[in-house]
C-alpha cells in the first residue's frame, strides 16, 4: 500500500506541475491575443483611423453580419477603407472590452463587447498566429440596437 502511495503522488505532482504550465501557455497566449485586438482594433474604432488595422487583419479576411435579415459581408480591405479618420462624435462615452479569448495552439477565438451610446455590438474574431504575430482572418458581429429613454 506505501509503495502505491509513493508510486502515485509523483504521478500527481507532474500532471499538477504539467497543468500549471500548460495554463501558463495558454494565459500568456490569450494575453497576446487581447494585446492585439486592444492595440489595433480599439484603437481603430477610438481614433477612426483604419491604418492600426493594416497587417492585423489578413487581406483574405472576411467581416459578416446580418442585416434585414441577409447575410452581408465585406472583405477586410473593404472594412479598414470604410474608416472615417477622425473619432466618432460620441467617442468619449464608447466603452470597449474583450470578453472571452479562447487560444488552442496556434489558433484563437475572441469575443468583443463594444458599449455605445445607442447600440451595443458583440463582435466575434477568428484568429491565426502567423510567425509571432496574432492575424484576425475573419469578423463577425450582432449589433443590439438601444432602447431610446
């Protein structure tokens, strides 16, 4: 009976100490994911400024929504073109936030909250690590109008 004690509480150390680590990985993953989406896509909708999308999104990317009821999308190029250049009217009282990210390897999905005056939006990334950088390919989003009080 000793013998399996010590047999198995090694066992439970490496697979704790192997857990640990993985969790750290993963962590630092999901760190680097937020880091883009924040540096890059917060910063283009606060400054209106498409430029901090170019090279984040890939250039085959797609972004899809429905509107009335159909499928609509736009490609990535098409997307960072549509930036005005200049913050919305309204900007100072837009809150942003990453709300899950979920890294597997080399491969990630994140879920942003964006908290406008009139309309909450809940944007959905895919995203792909290519050499060190995280590359959003594709976007998708619900938009949930406000109630006006």
């Amino acid at each position: 009976m000793k013998l399996l004690r010590f047999a198995v509480l090694p066992a439970v150390i490496v697979t704790c100490a192997m857990g640990a680590m993985l969790a750290q990985t993963k962590s630092a993953a999901g760190d680097a994911v937020r880091k883009t989406i924040e540096d890059h896509y917060f910063k283009a909708q606060a400054t209106g400024d498409g430029s901090h999308l170019k090279g984040t999104f890939i250039d085959e990317g797609r972004m899809m929504w429905i509107a009335d009821g159909q499928l609509r999308t736009r490609t990535s190029t098409e997307y960072i073109a549509g930036f005005q250049g200049k913050p919305a009217a309204d900007e100072a009282s837009r809150k942003r936030r990453v709300v899950m990210v979920d890294v597997t390897g080399d491969a990630a999905v994140a879920k942003v909250q964006l908290d406008f005056p009139d309309t909450t939006i809940t944007d959905y990334f895919s995203l792909l690590k290519v050499g060190n950088d995280w590359k959003i390919v594709h976007k998708w989003f619900h938009r949930a109008p406000k109630a006006k009080s």
